[in-house]
C-alpha cells in the first residue's frame, strides 16, 4: 500500500496511463500513423517505388498513393524517375525523402563549460555548427545563453524550421519540462515551451543519455531494435530502447542508474551514500583515481580501468538479461573508455549473463567523430514531428 504523506511529499509527476481512444483510432490518426511508416520507410531504405512502399508497409496501393501525393505536395519526397534494373515488366517509379525539405536545429546542452549546437538536413548531415561558451552559468543566465546559441542556430538555417531538438543532462517530461537539472541549476523549467515561444517552432528536449539512444537507433544503420546507450559525462546516464521506442519511465527517471550501489565500503558520493556506480566509473572520479593512483604505471591505470568495466558489467547484467538486449553502446572520454575497459565491460556481461542472452552480444565505444548527443537532439525532432525513429 502506498504510504499518502509519501505522496503529499514527493513531487508526484507521473506518466501518463496509456487508458483511452486506442491510438489510429480515428480516420486523422490513421492517416498521421501511415504517413509516419511511409516516411520512416524511405529515410531507411532510400529511393523505392510505390510497390516496394506497399511491401514494406503493408498499406494498399491505394493508400500508398494517396499519401505519396500528399507528402509530395509538402515537398517531403520527391519522384527520382524510373528504376534501371534488368527486371521483368514496366520500370517502376522511384520515390525518396527530401533531405532537404527541412532544416533541423539540434543543441547539446551536457558539456560542462559549452554549449554546442548544429543545424542538421533530414538524413542527419550537419550544415553548419555553433558553439558558445557556456562557462559555470546557472538559472536563467544559462537559459538565456542556451536562446543564443538557438538563435545562431536558427539564422544559419538554410531551410525551414521543422524542430528544435536539446539534449540536456537531468530529469526531463515528454513536454521538455526540465524538472530536475543540477548542472545548471534548474528545476521545472519549460525549456521546450521557452525555445518555442522565442523561435515560433516546436521544440523537444530530452534527456542526453536518452536521446543519445534514439539518435544510434534513427541514424546508424547498424543499431540493433532494441539497445542501450551508456553515456559517460555528468554522472552515468542511461538511454534504453526497446523495438524502436525509448523508454522513459514512471516518473522519467528510466536508465539513472548512476547511484546503484556497487560497493557499500566505496568512496563517498556526491549523494550521501557510499559506493555509487558514478564514484566507481563516472569520468571525474576515474581521472582522478588515475592520476593518483597510476600516473605513469600502465598496469595499475589497466586495472583500474577493468575494475571500472566490471562495475558497469555488473549493473548492466540483470538489465541486459531482462530485456535480452545485444547492442550496447558506451558514449564518453575515449581514452578512457577503449581498450580494458570495453573488454572488462563485455567479459563480465558473458560471464554473468546466459549464453543465450550473451551470444549475440556486442559492447561498441561510440564513434567520437560522430557527435551522438546532437545527433540524439535531432533524432528527438525527427521522431515527434515525423514519426520517423
Ligand atoms: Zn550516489
């Protein structure tokens, strides 16, 4: 039973019960549903014919042409003529999405001293990029340097608008109402609404472990379905998702996994209690572990760093049994993060995990010359004005 002065207490900001009209449930609805599959259909395939559409979508021929015409007329797809091919029977026409239909403006709000941001076509190439210092700014300062750098944004815009997307460290609603954000000092800040009012353009802001998933799912054509990102740079984020959808949780706080305690006689951390998983493998207490420890020992800093994998491993192994994930991805200082601890990382989710689970499974270091948190700030954009995940 639920204690009530619990609740009177606690804020109680809870998701929404999924109750009520089944979604598709009217003739609009159905129509946005079946456009958002056309139009995730082209951005991953490419150029296909109205056939190929039908195929992959399972919507009649009928349909498919109608909203062909309809996404035409918006100027989101255009016909790329007649397919070469050898096969048999009349060459089929080719439809693809136009990248450059829209302009998307992503902002990275997780770096400790700036602020960066991109403006983004709607494959994910970035057209320009800004970036502004965002030094130890809290409150309102830092939001309204966060509207600066926007603002840049926005006026390097080669297109429309279709979206502000921000990724943002802290605890964050489906409607961009950052509620907890300790970095910058903020607490129930309507940033998504703030962003929009300002540029009169929706506006999604996510947290940045979160959209750092959806942004491997949307983008890298390798991803896995479902899968998990790991994202090393404020504490420990965690960003799941699962056949396509991000998980976000009862109060929003899915994937803070950052004060599971992997140690009880541990360091003391930041929030009272000792032996965090952050104290163990969040990047400042793994700097100053080594330089402290292992300033010129390779052997030292390598245990160290296995030590730090297998804490990771060892919180990751219930979760990754559990939901039978395959792909992790770990986002962070790469010289850090590659080589022993990776390993360490992989050989303890084998080593605690079934073989079943574990066979297909793969611990990937994120590509730093891709920026995965201002790709997941787009990713946001795409997935809640396009449908397109
Ligand atoms: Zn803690």
């Amino acid at each position: 039973m639920t204690d009530p002065t619990e609740q009177t207490v606690n804020r109680v900001v809870a998701a929404p019960r999924t109750e009520g009209p089944r979604r598709g449930s009217t003739p609009e609805d159905n129509r946005l549903h079946n456009r958002a599959l056309i139009l995730r259909s082209l951005f991953h395939a490419g150029a296909v014919s109205r056939a190929d559409l039908a195929r992959s979508t399972g919507l009649t021929r009928t349909s498919i042409s109608a909203l062909v015409n309809d996404l035409a007329s918006e100027g989101l797809i255009s016909e790329l003529g007649l397919r070469d091919d050898s096969r048999v029977g009349k060459p089929a026409n080719l439809v693809g999405l136009r990248s450059d239909a829209y302009s998307i403006i992503a902002v990275d709000l997780s770096a400790d001293d700036r602020f960066t941001g991109a403006v983004l076509d709607l494959s994910g190439a970035i057209v320009a990029r800004e970036e502004i210092d965002g030094g130890t700014s809290t409150g309102e300062d830092a939001v309204e340097i966060a509207l600066e750098l926007c603002g840049r944004l926005a006026a390097a815009a080669p297109r429309r608008i279709l979206g502000f997307g921000v990724s943002a460290p802290g605890i964050i609603t489906p409607d961009g109402v950052v509620l907890e954000g300790v970095y910058r000092d903020w607490t129930d800040l309507p940033l998504a609404a703030r962003i929009s009012e300002r540029f009169g353009a929706p506006a999604h802001v996510g947290n940045d472990a979160n959209a750092a998933a959806l942004g491997v799912r949307t983008y890298d054509r390798d991803a896995a379905n479902s899968l998990l990102v790991v994202h090393l740079e404020h504490g420990v984020g965690l960003g799941v998702v699962i056949d396509g959808v991000l998980v976000r949780g009862e109060r929003f706080s899915a994937g803070e996994i950052g004060h599971v305690t992997v140690d009880e006689l541990g360091d003391r951390c930041g929030c009272g209690r000792r032996g965090c998983l952050e104290t163990v493998i969040g990047t400042q207490h793994l700097t100053s572990r080594l330089a402290g420890e292992a300033p010129h020992d390779v052997g030292r800093r390598d245990e160290i760093l296995e030590d730090a994998g297998r804490a990771l491993g060892q919180v990751l192994a219930p979760v990754v049994s559990t939901l039978n994930l395959n792909d992790v991805i770990v986002t962070g200082p790469a010289d850090l993060l590659t080589g022993p601890f990776e390993y360490s990382v992989l050989r303890t989710l084998r080593a605690r995990t079934f073989p079943s689970i574990h066979e297909g499974l793969r611990v990937r270091i994120a590509d730093t010359s891709r920026p995965l948190i201002l790709l997941g700030a787009a990713a946001l954009v795409l997935s809640a004005e396009l449908g397109i995940t």
